[in-house]
C-alpha cells in the first residue's frame, strides 16, 4: 500500500503516512471492483466469420439456381422466336438452319457451366475447403460482369476472402 500525497510505502494496518502524516486509506475489499469485461478473442472474430462465410455460401446456391432459371427462361425464348412463334415479324431472310441448334447448345453448355460453378462455389464455401476459396475468387471475377447480381455477388465475395486477415482467417476454420 503507498501513501495518496507523497507515495511512501505504508506497512500493513498503518493509518498514517510517517512522512507527511496524511491518513491512509483503507483498500476497498475485492468484490467493490467491477468486473472486468471479456475482450474478444480469435475465437469470437472465427464465429463471426464463419457466419459471414455461411451466408456467402448460401447466396451462391441461390445465385446458380436463378442462372439456371433465367437460362432456361431465355433460352426458350430464343427458341420461340427463331421458330416463327411471334408472329409475322421473321418475314425476312432466316439464317441457315443449322446454326439455330448450333448456338442454342453452345447457350446451352454455357448455362450449364455457369450454374454448375456456382453451386460448386458454394458448395466449397459451405465445406470451408481450400479450392472452395480459390473458386470462389476465381468465379467472383467472372460473375462481376453479370450486372447487377453477379456484380454484387462478385463484389462481396472478393471483400470477404481476399486479403491477409481474411484468408487467415478462413484457414482457421
């Protein structure tokens, strides 16, 4: 214990300073100190990002499911119109007859894909694995020219696992 005016060293059960006579005061007991808060740790940042990853993951399952939708969905409608179904406005030259099928599954093939990493992004996402990052990355460049979606989605994925405290993180799950 020190003295609160000169900071002499008082000796247990002392009341008084012996240099400048100040009273000492009594130590509060133990319990009077409040509790000191926890500070988050490695562990609270890992559980957190760890949501943050799920949630990504989650958003890329939802992300292949409509590229399929709308794939499909313009591809039939492609389809439709090459094939006369719209009415009088394919009056003009049509382009030869083999290119239609041609194109539709190349369109095809590419709707596939697309969809396909996707899901496979995610899933890599959700398993935590290493070439599920390295994907994601890589599929995240790809997407960010699908305005306005895929740009998002590319957007956020590139924030939550580029940089050194994120893929350190993300190895540490």
């Amino acid at each position: 214990m020190f003295c609160s005016g000169c900071g002499q060293v008082l000796a247990q059960g002392q009341s008084f300073c012996p240099q400048c006579g100040r009273p000492a005061a009594p130590a509060p007991p133990i319990s009077q100190f409040p509790p000191v808060p926890p500070v988050p740790g490695l562990e609270f940042q890992l559980a957190d990002y760890a949501g943050k990853v799920k949630a990504l993951a989650i958003v890329w399952f939802v992300y292949a499911g409509l590229s399929l939708l709308m794939g499909l969905a313009g591809l039939a409608f492609v389809k439709e119109f090459f094939s006369g179904g719209f009415g009088p406005w394919m009056q003009g030259p049509q382009p030869p007859t083999w290119i239609l099928p041609m194109v539709m599954h190349f369109a095809w093939i590419f709707v596939v894909i697309r969809a396909g990493l996707a899901a496979l992004t995610g899933w890599g996402l959700l398993q935590r694995t290493e070439w599920g990052r390295i994907l994601a990355i890589i599929v995240a460049f790809l997407s960010l020219l699908r305005f306005p979606l895929g740009t998002a989605l590319g957007i956020w994925t590139l924030l939550m696992l580029l940089g050194y405290r994120n893929s350190t993180l993300y190895q540490q799950l």
